[in-house]
C-alpha cells in the first residue's frame, strides 16, 4: 500500500463542514478512479491532515487524471472556505502540500 499526506490549515471548528464533504465526494466513484483505498482526515492545533491510502504506487498519477473531472474540480473549490495551505507563498498544487516521508516500519508477515 502507498500512502500519501497532505499537511494544511484548518480551524477545528470545520471539521464536520469538510467530513461531510468528503463523504459525500467518496460516496462517488471518485476514490476508485484516483485508486484511493482509505482516506482518513486528520486535525491537530489549527493544522488539517489528509491521509490518502492507495494500493499501489501510483495514485499521483491517477490524481493527476482525474484533476479535470468536474467533481473533483468542485470539491477542491468547496473545501476553499475551510482549508487553507499551510505555507500560502509556496503553494502551487496539492503536492507543495505533501510531507514527505523519511521512515517507515511494517511488522513483518
């Protein structure tokens, strides 16, 4: 499984606004045609994680395909009022907001 996080900001209090859009977005066929396998989101002290599960290693490129389809246009635009980017001078994409990963354990089989 391939993993990706995405590290924003995000007011508490917006929590259940941006839940409530992403289940609606995931009740779509959306996460299947992104190869998305898990979502989970993520809030801690004003800062919004978005923990995206794929089952191989390529979801970017998935997401970059699906990046026109109407529907993920306008989650993008509905999450607008709620989150914000984490360092707004050096935001361009969703992938100037991905940390990146500098460890990783799995228990073995």
């Amino acid at each position: 499984m391939h993993s990706t996080l995405i590290v924003a900001r995000m007011a508490a209090a917006s929590s259940a606004d941006v839940a409530k859009l992403f289940s609606e977005f995931d009740a779509t066929d959306m996460p299947q045609r992104m190869g998305t396998r898990r979502r989970q989101l993520f809030s801690y002290r004003g800062l919004y994680f978005h923990l995206q599960d794929f089952d191989e290693d390529n979801g970017g490129e998935l997401i970059e395909q699906a990046k026109g389809d109407p529907r993920f246009v306008q989650i993008s635009q509905d999450l607008k009022p709620f989150i914000e980017a984490y360092d707004p001078t050096t935001w361009r994409s969703p992938a100037d907001a991905m940390a990146a990963r500098f460890y990783t354990w799995e228990a073995s089989a």
